[in-house]
C-alpha cells in the first residue's frame, strides 16, 4: 500500500483505500471474528496526523481500513496495553499520548501519561502484577525524561471490571516518576524531573523505542547509537551499542535506532533504523546474536527511516513501512512523504520467533 495509490481489498468486491501518509508507529490487535486490524500512526505536522486500522480477515486478506484519530500533530509512537487498546503519542513540544480502541467502538481520549506534554515517543507496560500495571514513557528530546506512570489504586479495583481497563489512563490520582542515573551500573526512579531532564541529557539523550520483558525495560538512544537494558528489580542497568559493524549474514545498523518491537513469544527485539541510505529491520535474540531482517535498497530509500513493525497474531506476517517512498501526489505532481506499507512472511511458513530467516515480501 502507498498513501497516494489506491489499493482494492483482497478477495475482491472490497472498497479501495489510499494508506496515510508518513506512517510511523504500530500494532497489531486480534478482532472478535477471527481476524486482526494493523493500527498504525501518521507523523503529519500541524494537526494533519492521526491513527489509521488496516482490517484483515482470518485469512490474511484486508477487508476495510479506517481512520481512528484525527487532528493531532506528529503521531510517532506509542504502545499497547493490557486491555488491547493502542497508545498513541505525539511528538511535539505540546505532545500528548491518546489512547485508541482499534476496534472503533469508543472515541480517543488524552492520557494521564503525558503530564503538561512533550516530544513524546513510545510506550512500554509492566504488567508482571496485573492489577497494578505501570507505565513507562520515552522522550525524544536531548533533554528529555524518561516517565513511569503508575494508575492509582482506586482505578484498578476488582470490584468494577470497567476500571481495569480503559478507564485505569484516565483516572486522577497517578504517580509519576522519572528516570535517573546514578553512575554506570545503577540507576533509580526520583520525583525531581529537572534532575532526571539532566541525566537523560548526559548519559541517553533522545530516547525512542521501549519495550519490557520479563522484568527488563529496553529502550535506545538514537544520539548514542545505544540499546539499554535496566533489571527494575535489582536497580541496575547495562548497555550495548547498536552499531556492531558487519552482521552475520550480511548488513549492519549504521544509522539510528528508531523502534523497539518484541516477536509474539518474546524471544527476539526487532530494531528499526531511521537514516542513512539502507534503512531496514534488526534482530536481537536475549541480549547478543543480532542479525538483519532486511535492508532498504542502496539508493532508494535515502535518509528515509522503517517504521510500522508489528506482527500478525500468529507471528508468521510481519508488517514494516518506509516513511517517505518518493511517490509524486496524482493530483499536483509534487512530491509527498508518501508512506508504503510491506508484508513479509517466512519462506518455511514459520512464526518470526525462529532463528534462521529467510523472506517473502508483498507490498500490502
């Protein structure tokens, strides 16, 4: 799909639709008739962007699209929570974080995550106790400040079955903390968000993607060209530079890391890259082997960034975009950041948590 060319529905008869523009972040959500819906942001400035559902059948074929927020500015990242509803931010000054069913049945509504606003980014949850899940909130911002946000405990009471959902980001009452360092191994969770807007800008400035697994919170400095990793248990942290030169198996990460996306069953972090002339899609099995998924054609996609990754809910589709694929608008003949959305799948019919890849692609 590209957002100035119109696509017909597989299977026939289906409506055809134009894909928005400048794609950013996304999910995938399971549908109650078997199929799922790839929800999707648009980094448009100055209102014109939003979130948009692509909607597949059970069998893989797309049978409507829709747009699901509109009037907000640079929708970049965001997350999912435990209730299946997709977080969306926006990365301005001003930004906030709205929350979107993907299922269309309830208007989006600002978050308490977002504060008084910011460059905001992606978001990750904590859901090991699920009667309290916290939050946590990058910042793309040299001066930034990494957020966790914990719901009160009055919206997340058993006794009201509305409260454990939707309703647990729009409750009065939260906590928010943020990040800080303490040296090169420790770190801690304080109040005081000048302090934290200092660490961040000394020791990972311009956060993007986040994820949490099993305990660990990741998330990448795109500035640093850095993969952290924090033990929320423990209190400490490691990091790993994202730029390891040649991968096996050929291609290499040069640019920044943009998106952190974990495979279905958690056994790899997909990286996306924003620049340079080879943009692509990473892998990461626990903390070490890393490999390339794919890479953009030397080229083609100059100083263009992937976004979009998610997965299918059987893990064998991965969908990825391109931000910007050069297309000229039908109507004025300029050129436009025109967005194209890919599906792969596995040539061994395979979910994308194996080790050993190998690719087929269609654009959707």
């Amino acid at each position: 799909a590209r957002s100035t060319r119109s696509s017909r529905s597989n299977g026939g008869g289906g409506s055809e639709w134009r894909f928005h523009s400048m794609p950013d972040g996304a999910a995938v959500f399971p549908l109650d008739d078997g199929g799922y819906v790839y929800v999707s942001n648009s980094e448009m400035k100055e209102g014109l962007g939003g979130v948009y559902g692509v909607y597949f059948d059970k069998e893989g074929n797309i049978v409507d699209y829709q747009r699901l927020l509109s009037n907000t500015t640079r929708n970049c990242g965001g997350g999912k929570t435990p209730w299946e509803t997709w977080v969306s931010c926006e990365e301005y000054g001003k930004g906030q974080c709205v929350q979107v069913d993907p299922q269309g049945k309830r208007a989006p509504q600002i978050t308490d995550l977002g504060g008084d606003g910011g460059n905001y980014e992606a978001v990750a949850v904590d859901n090991r106790e699920p009667r309290r899940p916290i939050f946590y909130l990058t910042e793309d911002s040299a001066r930034g400040a990494l957020r966790k946000y914990t719901p009160p405990v009055a919206s997340l009471d058993l006794g009201n079955s509305s409260k454990l959902g939707w309703d647990t980001l729009h409750t009065n009452g939260g906590t928010t903390e943020f990040l800080a360092f303490l040296d090169d191994q420790r770190f801690v969770w304080i109040r005081d968000e000048e302090k934290a807007r200092s660490s961040q800008e000394d020791h990972y400035p311009n956060v993007e993607g986040i994820d949490f697994h099993d305990g660990q919170l990741y998330f990448v400095s795109k500035k640093r060209k850095m993969l952290y990793m924090l033990d929320l248990d423990e209190g400490t942290y490691r990091n790993s530079s994202t730029d390891d030169g040649l991968l096996p198996g050929g291609g290499h990460l040069m640019d920044q890391p943009d998106g952190l996306v974990r495979s279905n069953r958690g056994n790899h972090l997909y990286l996306t890259e924003d620049g340079g002339n080879t943009a692509g899609v990473y892998a990461i099995h626990g903390f070490g082997g890393r490999y390339a998924v794919f890479e953009a054609m030397r080229g083609r996609y100059d100083g263009d960034e992937t976004t979009g990754l998610a997965f299918s809910p059987d893990g064998k589709k991965m969908y990825a975009a391109f931000q910007d694929c050069g297309c000229a608008d039908s109507d004025s003949g300029l050129n436009v950041a025109c967005g194209c959305l890919f599906e792969f799948s596995r040539l061994d019919g395979k979910s994308f948590d194996g080790s050993t890849l190998g690719l087929k692609f269609h654009r959707v």
